[in-house]
C-alpha cells in the first residue's frame, strides 16, 4: 500500500479490527485517524434510522464537501 486510504473498522475487545482485509506489511506502522460515524453521534437525537441518517449525511458530504 502507497499514500493513504480510508477504511472502516469497528473497535472491539481493545482492539481495532477493519471489516476488509489491509495490504500492508507484517509490522508496518500506520497513523490512525478516529473518526466517529454521524449516525452513532447523533443517535436518539432524531427518529430516523441509523441508514437514512448516514444517507442523509453522504449526499451533504457528496454535494458540499462537508466532513
């Protein structure tokens, strides 16, 4: 792997564990950027779910570039 990507991962049992494999190295070293999803900040705030939330926030991302 070269230059960057983003993935998704889910932190669970003290660690993190990324739902698709990673081409890196045994023992690379990576920076992390923590980035908590818009549904999980905002949840029980709205009454919509968890899905049209993060649809909702994709298209404003999409259209805006709002992060």
């Amino acid at each position: 792997m070269s230059g960057s990507e983003t993935i998704e991962c889910i932190y669970e049992g003290g660690v993190l564990k990324p739902f698709e494999k990673i081409k890196l190295k045994e023992n690379a070293r990576v920076r992390v950027i923590i980035k908590e999803s818009v549904a999980e900040k905002t949840f029980g705030i709205l009454k919509v779910s968890e899905a049209e939330i993060e649809k909702a926030f994709g298209e404003l991302e999409d259209e805006w570039a709002f992060y």
